[in-house]
C-alpha cells in the first residue's frame, strides 16, 4: 500500500492552519483509520491526492465508469437471486414465487452432493442431499427444476463448478426438449474450476484435466451456445474465504488471465470466447472500498485483454459482473441487523456498476432462507433501483478525489499481487504451490483477531449486544423426506432408461476423455441417455483422478 | 503438557475459513492441533484422534449435516471406548433447536457464528478430560 503523496501546498496550508488547532483541542478517536482490508484511509482527500485523474468515460476504454455510456438509465441491473433447496419440486416453486415477485433472472444453487458429482445413494452424500441447494442427479431432475419455465424466456445462472459440463448438459438437454433452441438461451455457467482450489474447495479433478473441461465448454459454447456466458471467474467465494479486497481483485482477475491463456492455448479465438467469460465479485462492508474495487476491476481486465492477450475488439475488454452482498457479514445475533448491512452493500455495487445482483437474506447465518425473508431481499433491490434516484446518473463517484484515489491504490495492490503469480508460472502452478490459499488464510485470521480485539466493530456481536434468545426468525428446514424422495426418484430413473444406450454414451466419454476430443458431445449422450452425475464424474475419475489437498492451517 | 486438539472438517463442505481460523487462534493459545484437512469420514476422525492421542475433536460443519455426522462419531468415540475421554465440540452453522439435541448427545460445546475464538479457548481449557496415558 502507498503512502499519501507529497501534500501540496493547499493541502499544507489547511492542515497547518485548520485541522492541527482544531486536533489540539480534541484528537481524533482514533490513531489510525483502516478500511476493511485493512487499507489506511487519510482524513481528506484532494485534487493532489490523485495521480492523474483517469480521463476515460462510460462506454469506453478502460470502462473504469461503465461499460455502457447510458448506466442504468436504459435498463438498471438484473436482480438475480441464488435458490436452490430440497427437492427439484420444492425449488421449481420457489423460481416460480421469485420470477411472480418481478425477478428477472434464475439462479440455481446445487446441493454438495451435485457440486460434489456424487449421487444421492453415494455413502458420502449421506445427510446432505437436497440441505445447501437442490438435489439434481439426472436429466429427470433437470427436467422437473424448470418444468412450466420456458428456457427462453429466463436467464438461467447456475453455480455449478467441477461438474459443470454435466450439469450444462442437462440443461441443453431440457432446452431440446423444450423445443427451445441452444442458440436462444441465455445464462452463466459459473464454470470456475480455479477458485474452488483457492477457496472454496469443491473440486473433483486435478487441476489440469479440470482446466481442461473449462476450454471444452469455451470451445462448444462458441459454436452451438453462442450466447450463454462459459464461465463466470469469481471472486465472491475468495473473499468470502477470508481474503482482502485487492486480494479478491487480484486473484479473480489472475483466474481469467489463466483461463483466457488455457483458451488460446486450446486453439481457440480469443474475440470469440473471450465476450463470453463474466465475472462475480463479492459486495462487503466497506462501502466506498468496494466502489474502488468493481471500478478498478473494469480498468484492469480492459488492459490486460487488449494489451497482455491483444485483443481488438472491445468486447473482448469489456469485465461485465455479477455481484452479490457479503454472507459472510451477516451476523447469527439480531438477525433483522442484516437487512441493514446487505442494504448498503447492495448500494455499493450499484454505485460499482455491476450487471446484476443478489442480495442476501437476513437469516442466512441461521440457515437457508424462508420465503419471507428471500422476497424481502428482492424488494430491498427494487427499493435501490426504483425509489432512491440510484439508476439516473453514470458512475456517480466518478471524479470523487477519495474514490478516485481509492480505485488506483487497489488497482497497484492488485497489480503486484498478479504479478507475483506470473513470476510463479501461472495460477494452476500458484495453487500447486499452495500461494492463495495459504495468503487468505493469513488474511482471515488478521480479520478475526482484530474483531476479537474490538479493532473492528460487529454490532451485535463484539458491541452493542443483546440477548435475543426466543427472539430469532423461523427458519428453514430441510427434513429426510428429501434424501427419501431423492432416492426413490434415481431408482425409478436407473430402471427405466435404455440400460445398453446408457454404457455405451459412458463409454464413448471415456474414449473422449482419453483422446484430445471435445467432451461436450457424448456428455450430452450421457444425459439423453438419463446417465447421472455421479456416473459420468465416476467415469472421468477413473480417467483422471481425484484432487486431494494438503492439509495446512 | 499442552491440551492436544483434532479439528476436522466432515461431510462433502469445503468451507475451510472457520476451521482454519479456530484452528490458529487454538496453536496460538499454547495447544497442539492436528487440523484433519476436509471431507473426513467419522471414522477417520476418531482414527486420528485415536492415533494423535487427542483431548479434544473439534467439528466445523456449516451444511446441515451434523445431524448425521454427530451421532456417528459420538457411537464411534463409546465403541473405542473413549466418550469420557475425548471432549467434542462442534461450530458452524447449526440450528437452534438442534443445538440441546446435540447436548444430549454430549456434545456440551456447540459455537454459533460470532462466538469470540477466547470464549471456545475458555471453553475447552475449562472441560477438557485429564491427560490419557496410553
């Protein structure tokens, strides 16, 4: 982090002459002011506390204010809300109950087992099926999570990572039946291998035959999918993880460097697959820190495709994202706090530009959300975008000297931290080595031990307490009727599919998973033939291996 | 002798931010732990209890699952013969009216987001069993 330039001699003469009496009298509360992340925040800042101020305008390279000159005035963001629990049944009505209440945007969260490409009979999925997310196994489930949904009418965002060729497949394979073609869909596939090694740990394979499932789907989406976002490289999980907001920028930005290489690498065309890979950051507490971090964020991807990777055109340079409020800030004490805290960091995405958002439920530190608390968070996003004057003006902060500032100090951070990877080989060889995991780790403590001190403030929790007992919300939960169902369900759909169509589509995927061909195709047999994820997962593990990582704290 | 603690991660989650936290603020408060690293079985837990002559196993379980988990852990610690010996506590996510059916179970220590890392120190400095001897 840098220091505070060279005061000019305005600034000199105001902190000579006003503010040093003035603290004489009174000093301030205390001897330093730290973001979040543990940034130093100077009490003031001017014209002299910017470099050079970024010239650039909404609409153009770097996009630092926007990637659209208009900002919300022709359409605000995409409220897209993250559901999945249970049972598909009990999820479709939820979609239904979200797209009634004016949602605009489908977001699918998938139990451990699905993430985890294990099927509900699995011994490991014992207790888990249907509890984090909703439990899909085969293209039945599939079938019945959108039944009455016209795939062409929803955007359909799903959180899906080691298995998310399978899981893509299904949906392909629903749109087909649908009558609905491949081209008219719209969506993302989150798709991101690299994070679920740095952070968030649900992964399957080893880190290159993951890398490549990813350019698979690049690859094929180019071709058939021309319009679904391929991946969607996050950050939300990182920071969730514990790291710091540049570290979020840095990490998630070196993600897509890997991924775009891995792309050219493959063979593939970087203007072509390129407008296709999104982003998803994380919305946290410190307000105008987080503004800096999604404006940086534009900045930085904008130069690194068009002078690292040489892209021309602008789409390629474009760092569209999602983002959604910080779970991890949500608090177990005086739940109803949390409409608050997700409040305003709803607003700082906003104020960052994001292209869409999900805001959390005020009891998501309890459990998954009830339907009350899930259509307040809905409405805290329309009361932003329709009641505040939010959407009317582009990049409001833009030309603030103290978001301004802020922007380029973690946009340096961010730099060094990327650089350092480069220097490593590569993020897949970072990771190998255990660098960001071991770095958020650190980050995650230093956050904790401060809270513990009372450096930082959680009302509720280290201030301002009160006891609650018998006060907390109802909340939602997930019986065994779910696994139960789940379970019948996969013995129904086993017996009564084409056994001989069935080994043979597996077969042929592991002739392509040996060979150099594309996956996609005979992944989207499998499915025809109602294969499950945790047979084609099994398939590939037989191929590839399973990833184990070393233990350290 | 300081206090010897196994953390482990059970069930198909890979949320690691709390376990590896708990687990620091644990080493830096004088105790020896052994994090377990994710996806432990009950059986391997209890083997690696068994095996680093732990006091204490501490559980992070934030996907709902402990109520499969617990229990099968708590039958495997009475067939080892090591229920009275071997303090278990549990954090994560766990709702409240789970929280007195893990108690019988006895599991007394079940930490819910926001505990203070001093209060579960306190709490397994003050409960745990004498030394074993093996």
């Amino acid at each position: 982090m840098e220091g505070t330039k060279v005061p000019a001699s305005a600034r000199e003469r105001w902190q000579r002459e006003v503010l040093e009496p003035s603290l004489k009298k009174v000093p301030e509360r205390q001897s330093t002011f730290t973001t979040v992340s543990g940034r130093p925040i100077d009490g003031l800042y001017t014209r002299e506390s910017v470099a050079a101020v970024d010239p650039s305008v909404p609409g153009e390279f770097p996009y630092t204010r926007g990637l659209y000159p208009e900002g919300y005035r022709r359409k605000p963001w995409t409220i897209r809300q993250f559901a999945g629990f249970g049972t598909p049944e009990q999820t479709n009505a939820r979609y239904k109950q979200l797209l009634s209440a004016g949602g605009t945007g489908l977001s699918v969260a998938f139990d451990l087992p699905t993430l985890m490409g294990r099927d509900p009979d699995d011994p490991l999925s014992r207790g888990e099926v249907g509890k984090c997310g909703v439990s899909v196994a085969s293209l039945a489930d599939m079938e019945t999570l959108f039944a009455g949904i016209r795939l062409d009418a929803v955007s359909t965002s799903m959180t899906i990572n080691a298995p998310a060729a399978m899981i893509f497949a299904m949906y392909l394979v629903v749109a087909e039946r649908q009558g609905v073609s491949w081209p008219s869909l719209s969506g993302t596939l989150q798709n991101d291998i690299l994070k679920e090694f740095i952070a968030q740990k649900e992964f399957i394979f080893p880190p290159r035959p993951s890398m490549r499932l990813v350019t698979d789907v690049f690859d094929f989406c180019a071709k058939q999918v021309p319009r679904w976002n391929t991946i969607s490289v996050s950050g939300y999980h990182i920071r969730e993880a514990g790291s710091t907001a540049a570290q979020e920028l840095a990490f998630t930005l070196r993600n897509g460097i890997e991924y775009v290489q891995y792309g050219i690498d493959a063979g593939l065309d970087v203007e072509v697959f390129a407008p296709r890979i999104s982003f998803f950051f994380n919305a946290h507490n410190d307000f105008f820190e987080e503004i800096a971090k999604f404006r940086a964020a534009r900045r930085m991807w904008a130069r690194v495709m068009r002078d690292r990777f040489g892209a021309k055109e602008p789409r390629s340079w474009q760092l569209r994202f999602h983002a959604q409020t910080a779970g991890v800030s949500l608090t177990a004490q005086q739940p109803y706090n949390n409409v608050v805290r997700t409040a305003v960091q709803a607003l700082a995405a906003v104020l960052g530009g994001t292209q869409s958002l999900h805001t959390n439920a005020l009891d998501e530190a309890l459990a998954l959300p009830t339907e009350a608390a899930a259509t307040l968070a809905v409405r805290t996003q329309q009361v932003l975008a329709h009641e505040t004057g939010l959407t009317d003006a582009v990049d409001p902060f833009g030309g603030s000297w103290f978001v301004e500032r802020l922007t380029d100090d973690i946009e340096h951070e961010a730099l060094a931290i990327t650089e350092t990877i480069d220097r490593m080989g590569g993020m897949v060889e970072a990771i190998e080595e255990g660098y960001p995991q071991r770095e958020i780790a650190q980050a995650a403590y230093t956050y904790q031990q401060a809270v513990e001190r009372r450096e930082r403030i959680v009302v509720g929790v280290n201030a301002f307490v009160a006891d609650d007992a018998g006060k907390t919300p109802d909340t939602l939960y997930i019986d065994e009727g779910t696994a139960e169902a789940q379970l019948t369900r996969l013995t129904e759909v086993r017996a009564g599919r084409d056994q001989v169509q069935c080994r043979r589509a597996l077969e042929a995927l592991k002739a392509a998973a040996d060979s150099r061909e594309n996956t996609m195709p005979t992944l989207l047999d499998a499915v025809r033939a109602y294969a499950t994820v945790g047979e084609m997962c099994d398939v590939l593990r037989a191929v590839w291996g399973e990833y184990e990582e070393t233990p350290t704290i | 002798m300081p206090i010897r603690v196994v953390i482990a991660k059970p069930g198909l989650d890979g949320h690691d931010r709390g376990a590896k936290v708990i687990a620091r603020a644990l080493r830096d408060a004088g105790m020896e732990v052994i994090y377990t690293g994710l996806r432990q079985t009950p059986e391997q837990i209890v083997a690696a209890a068994l095996q680093e002559d732990a006091q204490v196993i501490g559980l992070s379980i934030l996907s709902g699952a402990h109520m499969h988990i617990c229990p099968r852990l708590m039958e495997l610690l009475d067939q080892k013969g090591l229920r009275d010996e071997v303090l278990v506590v549990v954090g994560g996510i766990i709702p409240g009216v789970d929280v007195p059916k893990l108690n019988e179970m006895g599991i007394k220590g079940v930490f819910l987001p926001g505990t203070p890392m001093q209060a579960i120190v306190d709490f397994i400095s003050a409960n745990v069993k004498p030394t074993v001897t093996t």
